[in-house]
C-alpha cells in the first residue's frame, strides 16, 4: 500500500519525465470532460450518453480518492477539491 501511495505522491508532485506526461494526461482529460459536457448538453440524452457520463464521474472520483489518499490535510482536499496542492 505504501509503494502505491508513493507512486502517486510521484505522479503527481514530482518533476520526472513520468510526472510530467501524467499531469499532462490529467490536463488533457480535464479539456476533454469540459468539451463532453459542452457538447452533450446539445444533445438528446441516450444510454450510450448515460455510460459516458459514469464513466468520466469514476475517473473523477479516482482522481479525487488519489488527491486525499496522498494529501498531508485529506478534509481540506476534500472540502476544497479544486484548490491546487503545494509541492511536497
């Protein structure tokens, strides 16, 4: 368990090559559910819209649930999800 949460404490606050790609990703997913949800707002919602959407809000909430599980003040992540961390 402590190897996994190093790992994320890595991915997301360190400054290696890996670290880098994997905040990238993050942006770009970031761009890509702010795009969806633009979009699917026009549309007539469907199953497959339905399935989308569970989607993006589990890899959301994973991304939360690594945020708190490495955070030195998992309630402050919690209560202010969006508000960036310092580097460790």
């Amino acid at each position: 368990m402590q190897n996994m949460l190093d790992t994320l404490r890595e991915l997301y606050d360190g400054h290696s090559q890996r670290s880098h790609r994997f905040r990238d990703s993050l942006f770009i997913f970031d761009l890509t559910a702010i795009a969806y949800v633009i979009v699917s707002s026009f549309l007539t919602p469907n199953d497959v819209l339905s399935w989308i959407n569970r989607i993006f809000g589990v890899l959301v909430l994973a991304d939360l649930a690594a945020r708190i599980a490495i955070s030195r003040s998992p309630a402050r992540e919690v209560v202010r999800p969006l508000t960036p961390r310092s580097a460790s």
